[in-house]
C-alpha cells in the first residue's frame, strides 16, 4: 500500500515511515526538503499519485497564533483538494488531546480548526489526539521557568513517548478509517508538575518545580483535566522512567 506522510522527517514522521517500510509498505516521507509542500501545494498532485492512505504529521514553524492557525487551516484545505483528486481512501491527523479544552491557548485552538477543515471534508478520516510528548519535557519545563524555580499548574498530565505515537498511528493508518477522533496517551497519569520535576532531576537540573494554579501552559489556562483524556484512550508502553533510560543509552549523548 502506498502511504504518504506528511512531515514525514520530522519526530514523529520519520519513525512511522520507519514502521510502515518494515511492515512492506511503500511509505513516502513528503516535506519541502524533498520538493513536496503542504502549505504550497508543491509536489502533492505527484505525491499523492496512486496513494491509499495520506497521515499529517506535520507541525507549525512558527506558534504565533495567527501564522499557526493559518499553517493548519492551509495545509489542511490543500492536502485534502489534493487527496480528493486523487481518491485517497484514509486521511490520518495527528491531533493534541485537549483541542476543545484550551480556549485560550492559539495552538490548541488551530489544532482544532484543522479537525473541523477534515471532518468537513467528505473523506473518510482518523483524527488522533496525543497527548503531549515526552521529548518536550524539557521545553516545558522551560516554559514555566522562573529564575531558578519552574512554576506549573497542578493538572493532571499522561504525557506519550514518541515512539508510541509513531507505532500507533502507523498502525491506525492500516485499519479502517474511524470517521472520529481517537484519544492516545503514556500509560502513567499524575500531575504535570511531578512529571517535570522527575524529568529534571534525572538530568541532574537543580531547579526546583512549584505548583501554581494561576500558572500558564504555553499561554493557556490549565483546569485539571486540560490535558489528559476524558473517556477511553489507547495506551502507549513506554512510561517515563523507561523513556528516561532509553535516552541515556543513545549513542552520543551524556547519561543521566
């Protein structure tokens, strides 16, 4: 079957490119450093030549919400003209768990906005809603600093290894469309600030991590179920201290 993903050398593209080659597909990694553009429209009409299945694993370059919320709404609308034309049967997005519950948080809200530019789109779709992954610990904990403190809302948070929401969207690529979301996650769940403050200390950073319930995720307000799913989610395998060891391990860089 002929598979194209978009954003497909980026964290989660290369790794489900990997997946669906070992499983003996023919897996096109489309970005615009190979001359194919979602956002142009470059190289999609050739792309999508004789394609089954279209997954839109691509990410904003810039999170300034306007430039995100027309990034998603763009490349949506021309990924999908581009599918239509050439009957692509199954459109997978992978999407943020929460997208209706961040009213104030921009790329939440365009995160959103490209679900409902899908689901009105006549074809048959997966919308999969991750929650965030475990590689931006670091990026969050960055977010909510503070001099030498990290200021986080208190909650709850599930965050998923990459290589999960890679082995599970290759996989909902290969089943039917659901014509509907799908909610994955890490198989742990505890508040956002015990998550950070256990990434911190296993790569040895002093600062200390302080709940705030007045504190912003990424210009969010965050209530205690912001975050996480509300009903049943597929699971991922790799919990945090088993992502922690796995980094530790990779050639090149220092252990914790």
């Amino acid at each position: 079957m002929k598979i194209v993903v978009i954003g497909g050398t980026g964290l989660i593209g290369s790794k489900t490119v990997a997946i669906l080659r070992q499983a003996g597909h023919e897996a096109i990694a489309a970005s615009p450093s190979n001359g194919i553009n979602s956002y142009t429209g470059e190289g999609l009409r050739e792309a999508m030549a004789g394609a089954q299945v279209v997954i839109d694993v691509a990410n904003a370059p810039s999170w300034e919400p306007a430039a995100v919320l027309d990034f998603f709404q763009v490349t949506s609308r021309q990924l999908l003209a581009a599918e239509a034309e050439a009957g692509v049967q199954h459109h997978v997005a992978l999407s943020i768990a929460g997208t209706d519950r961040m009213p104030d948080n921009g790329y939440f809200l365009a995160k959103a906005a490209q679900e409902r530019v899908i689901m009105a789109s006549g074809i048959p779709y997966t919308v999969v809603r991750a929650t965030q992954f475990m590689e931006f610990l670091g990026g969050i904990a960055d977010a909510g600093a503070d001099g030498a403190a990290v200021k986080l809302a208190p909650g709850q948070f599930q965050p998923i290894a990459a290589d999960d929401v890679a082995a599970i969207v290759a996989d909902l690529a290969q089943c039917a469309p659901r014509n509907g979301t799908v909610d994955i996650a890490g198989p742990e769940r505890a508040p956002l600030s015990q998550f950070i403050a256990r990434y911190l200390k296993a790569v040895q950073d002093p600062r200390q991590v302080v709940g705030d319930p007045e504190a912003r995720y990424f210009g969010g307000r965050v209530e205690e179920l912001s975050l996480v799913p509300l009903g049943e989610a597929r699971l991922g395998s790799i919990g945090l201290d088993e992502w922690l060891r796995r980094r530790s391990t990779v050639p090149g860089r220092p252990a914790m």
